[in-house]
C-alpha cells in the first residue's frame, strides 16, 4: 500500500479470498484493505496515538439518515458526555479533496452536528472548527489533543 503522510503506525495483516485484509482496532476484525480503508486505518491511529482521542470514544463506519437516505460516515470522536466531537471523512489517495468533499461531509454535519471536521485522502489533511453562530468553518492548523474532563 501507498505510503501516507501519517506518522509510521504498524498493522496487523492477513490474506482474506485472495484479499489482503488489515485488522481493525476497534471493529475488532480484519477488513479488506482498500486504499480507503489505508486511509482509515491510519486516521484511526492518529486520532489515538497523537491527539490522544481513546478508541471507546471513536466510532467506524456506521450509518446515519439524511433527507430519507442511508449515508455511512467514515469516522466519529464523541465526547465522554455522547456530543460529537469530530466527524472524519477519509478519501483514497487517488481521490483529489474538492469542494464536494466538504460539502458532503457538511451535509452529514447537518444531522451530527460534531464541534469539529477532518476530511483527509491520507495525503492532505483538512481540519475545521465549526462556527454554528456565523454559519461557517474556521481551517485549522491540526485538531486539538483529546482533554480528560
């Protein structure tokens, strides 16, 4: 797999039907590993090994409704208190960020309402703080380090 501009992280790796498949920290079983799915794994680490976020308080790829349809969101930090914190959307490296991509993680905001976003192909990163008051998003530098309440 591509290398990431993500720290160095070790993975668990098996061959799945002819498939590499990684393991998955918090699904707790192995995934087929698509570029992805790469991207994910590495979120994951990050979010815990350099922001400090503990796996109990993020979320995988669960599904969530918007307007009437079924929508799966890559990644979620919630607080200790259940609010969202940050919804991550992970690309593959190939896929370039544009503007859909923020406005398609802005949409699944609309119902997670998370204080801030993520939106990375692994390659490049986005971070954002939300401003509900003013209707817009502040670009961040990096997301803040997980604080124990």
């Amino acid at each position: 797999m591509q290398k990431l501009n993500f720290p160095s992280y070790s993975f668990r790796f098996k061959n799945s039907q002819n498939k590499i498949a990684v393991f998955d920290d918090l699904r707790k079983k192995f995934i087929i590993l698509t570029p992805e799915e790469w991207v994910r794994q590495h979120c994951v680490k990050f979010l815990k090994e350099e922001k400090k976020y503990p796996y109990s308080l993020i979320n995988v790829e669960k599904q969530l409704k918007l307007a009437g349809l079924t929508k799966r969101y890559d990644i979620v930090v919630f607080e200790p208190d259940g609010k969202i914190k940050i919804v991550v959307e992970c690309k593959a490296p190939s896929v370039k960020i544009t503007q859909d991509t923020f406005d398609q993680i802005a949409r699944y905001n609309m119902s997670l309402q998370a204080e801030f976003l993520m939106v990375t192909n692994g390659l490049q990163h986005f971070f954002c703080k939300l401003d509900y008051e003013n209707e817009t998003y502040i670009f961040l530098k990096e997301l803040p380090q997980y604080k124990q309440q």
